[in-house]
C-alpha cells in the first residue's frame, strides 16, 4: 500500500495507478524500492529529473497553486524565493508579492556556479533586484548561491535565522530553479536532519509539503514547484534541454563583427549586427553549444536551410511543435548583456543597432554589463 508513503524529492503522496498526476511511481519500482529498504522514495517524474536530467511535466491545475499561494498570505513566516540566475523570467511566479503580503522575502539566486569568474556578484545581485522590482517584489536580501557546488550555503541559513526571528521559513519557486537541490544542500548543511524530514499537506489543497524541523520548533516548509510554461525547459526535449543549461563555468566566446554580421546560437537564437560601430561581442552560452557567424543578408537564407541540422537544438523533428521565433531591437547607449531567458547572454557594444530573434515566450532584455 502507498497510504503514507512521499516522494522525498516533490513532496507528493506516492501512486501506483495513474502516470499523468503528481507522486506516480510503477507498482514495480516502489516494491523495489520498499525491498531495498525504502528509506529514500521517489516518484517516477523525480527519479528521471534526478538520474537522467528529464523534465516530466505533471499537470497542476492553475487553481491549486492559486490556493497554495493565498495560503502564504495567511500565515506568519519568512518567504525564500528562489530563482535561476539565467532564467529570472522563467522563474518568476505570477503575483507572488500580492501573495505574500506583509511576509518578508530573500531572493535566493541559484546557479552562481556557471558564471564566469569574471562576472562582478554585486552586478548580478544589483540586476536581480532590479528584475524583481519590476515585478513588484521588494525582497529584504538577495544571496547567490551554488545548491550543486553547496556555495554560499551557510550564508544563506545565517540569512534566514536573522532574517525569520523565530517563524517558519517557506520555500518557492518555479521548477528547473533548483529548489529541490538546494533543499538537499540546506538538510546536508544541517546535519542529522536528514532523519527528521516529514510531509503533510497545505489546507485545502491536495498539494503536498516537506517539512524540516528546525531548532527552534518551527519549520522550512518545501512547497511543490510551480511550473512555468515560459521556460526554455518546456521547449526542449531533456537531452537538448542539458545541452542549453550551463553545466560549469562558461567560457565567454568573443567575436569580433562588423555590422551585417549575424551571430547564430544554434537553432535556438539569433543575433543580427544591423548597424553601429565594429566591436566585440561576447557570447556566454552553455560551452557546448555551437556559435555560428554568417553574414546578415544570408542570415535568412542559412536559418531556412541549416535549422534542425548543423543548426541545432532544436532537431528537425523537435522543430514541428517548436515555438515560432519572435524578433526584437536593441540599441543600448552603452556596452550592455542582451539576455535570453534560460540561455544565456551577449554582451554587446554601446550604439549597436541588434535585432533577436528568439522563440516565442521566452523572455529577452537587456542589462548593464555584468563584467
Ligand atoms: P526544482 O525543480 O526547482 O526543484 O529544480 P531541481 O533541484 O530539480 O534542479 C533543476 C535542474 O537544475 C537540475 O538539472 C539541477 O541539476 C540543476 N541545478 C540545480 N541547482 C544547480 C546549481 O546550483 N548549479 C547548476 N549549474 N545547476 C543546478
């Protein structure tokens, strides 16, 4: 029987009968693992985010989350909002400041790991609180942290003891931010909890949540990640999906271009030098993936030819159900990072006139340089 059994991964009660909602695990796979002693269960759709990278969409009903949301507004806890530092668009939850109401907020940027060395943190913190004002978020404290390299971790655990002067702390983010990881990190931080970690459920709801006992009596409260459709993570297949997201330190890749040059990121963007004065262009994208120059009058033509084969992410095939690409110009008076949610960025020089092309609904923008 599955009655009081979670995934330690999402927090969702376990299920054997239907693969399409949240806390399914094959009958198979649970007796397995209940076999192998049990103590670490995980549902199907963690166990492949986990081992093979894969995102597993589970249909959450936009309802629910409503609910988990006006949930936080009720109680009297610190907010840990936590957000991908590629992917402030695709991590951003929906009128989460009216949400949280008079609650305090740390915004935590995750994936610190994967920026270039040379990249001044205080810019990125700047820049993250920028984004957030814009979306009407007036966060207390923002920490950059590594939840894989476990940086800057008991930063953030000395952040939140000051800043939730004894009241429970709440977890939320979007999924793909690594919340699950840094909850990993936090419970390996803080030694021997690992034990303690139990689950119930929000009122009214039928979403799950973990809970780690603090010192004190009170609580960090996992809650289940929201999905964002906007993210370049539901584009992707997971194999394409590995390939964009930054997995170590980026190298910058520079270019030197003169106007009508266009610089391609695979199939997945495009960056078209229309006019301004020759300069550089650094490109910080995952190492792997493949950045190509061509002339902007056979931009067009090359795109048409090439995309889903030397230019790829995205396959020919994925290239069916792929988002049509959208088109937006910059000319930023000084140097400037033009940024493409969930892939990366391209610094860029002051007066350039630029043209993006990028798939539609993942968010572009421009920020000071971050170096
Ligand atoms: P969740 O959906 O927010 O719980 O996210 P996960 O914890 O499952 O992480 C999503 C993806 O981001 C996984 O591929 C992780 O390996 C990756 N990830 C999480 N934290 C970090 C980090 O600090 N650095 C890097 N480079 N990747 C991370």
């Amino acid at each position: 029987t599955t009655e009081d059994l979670y995934c330690i991964g999402c927090g969702a009660k376990l299920q054997t009968t239907d693969k399409t909602q949240a806390g399914f695990i094959p009958a198979s796979a649970l007796e397995k693992q209940l076999a192998d002693g049990g103590e670490k269960l995980y549902c199907q759709r963690c166990f492949r985010l986990r081992h093979y990278n894969e995102i597993t969409d589970v249909p959450v009903n936009a309802n629910t989350f409503t609910q988990l949301l006006n949930a936080l507004g009720a109680v009297d806890a610190l907010i840990v909002n936590v957000v991908d530092v590629f992917d402030f668009s695709g991590s951003v939850i929906p009128g989460l400041h009216r949400f949280v109401g008079h609650n305090p907020v740390i915004l935590v940027g995750n994936k610190a790991d994967v920026l270039p060395h040379s990249v001044k943190r205080r810019r990125v913190t700047d820049w993250l609180r920028r984004q957030a004002h814009a979306v009407g978020l007036r966060p207390e404290a923002i920490q950059l942290v590594s939840a894989v390299k476990g940086w800057q971790i008991p930063e953030l655990l000395a952040l939140i003891e000051k800043e939730r002067r004894g009241r429970d702390v709440y977890f939320v983010g979007t999924t793909n931010t690594g919340k699950s990881t840094l909850i990993n990190a936090i419970i390996k931080e803080t030694a021997g909890v690992q034990d303690l970690v139990t689950t119930s459920r929000f009122p009214g709801t039928t979403l799950d949540r973990i809970e780690i006992p603090l010192d004190d009596g009170q609580k960090l409260i996992d809650t289940p990640g929201i999905i964002q459709t906007q993210q370049i993570a539901h584009i992707l297949s997971g194999k394409d999906l590995k390939l964009v997201s930054p997995q170590k330190e980026m190298r910058p890749r520079v270019f030197q271009l003169t106007a009508g040059q266009t610089l391609f990121l695979a199939g997945l963007a495009r960056i078209d030098f229309v006019s301004g004065p020759a300069g550089s262009f650094t490109v910080y994208v995952d190492n792997e993936l493949l950045v190509h120059r061509t002339k902007l009058s056979n931009a067009d033509d090359f795109w048409m030819k090439h995309r889903g084969e030397l230019l790829a992410p995205p396959s020919t095939a994925e290239l069916a159900d792929f988002p049509p690409m959208h088109q937006e110009e910059f000319t930023p008076p000084n140097r400037s990072d033009i940024v493409i949610a969930g892939l990366g960025w391209v610094n860029v020089p002051g007066h350039a006139v630029v043209t993006v092309h990028a798939p539609q609904g993942i968010g572009v923008g421009v920020r000071p340089s971050l170096i």
